[in-house]
C-alpha cells in the first residue's frame, strides 16, 4: 500500500508541476519585463514564490517516502 502511496504522490505531483510550469515562466518573464513600472502592482511574485515553495515541499516528501518505502520492503 505505500509503495502505491508514494508512485501515485509522486506521479502527480510530477503532472501538477509540468503543467503550471509554463505558466508560471511566462509570469516570471513578465515580471523581469516590467520591473520598473511595478509601482502599479498589477503583477504578483505570491504565485511564483508558491510554486517554488510547492515543488520543494513536493520534493521533500517524495525523497522521504521513496526513503520510508525501501526501509518497509528491504
């Protein structure tokens, strides 16, 4: 059962991940773009800085549950 745990976490994450990639280089070439006019704050570092912080929590819990599988199988 962990071993589908950790495959469907990962798997997921993965396809969550790629698909707001795009999107979230786009909003990052924007804002490289129009750093001198952000006196309007139309565009937001939040989504991005969330991005980031999602994929390293992401990363984290799928290094130790991959660590926690092969502890429990071996």
């Amino acid at each position: 059962m962990l071993l589908w745990i950790t495959v469907g976490f990962i798997v997921t994450g993965f396809i969550v991940l790629v698909s707001m990639k795009k999107s979230m280089e786009m909003k990052v070439a924007l804002i490289i773009e129009n750093e001198e006019s952000m006196e309007s704050k139309q565009i937001s570092y939040k989504p991005v800085i969330w991005w980031i912080v999602g994929a390293t929590v992401w990363g984290i819990a799928s290094m130790f549950l991959i660590v926690r599988s092969f502890s429990v199988f071996m």
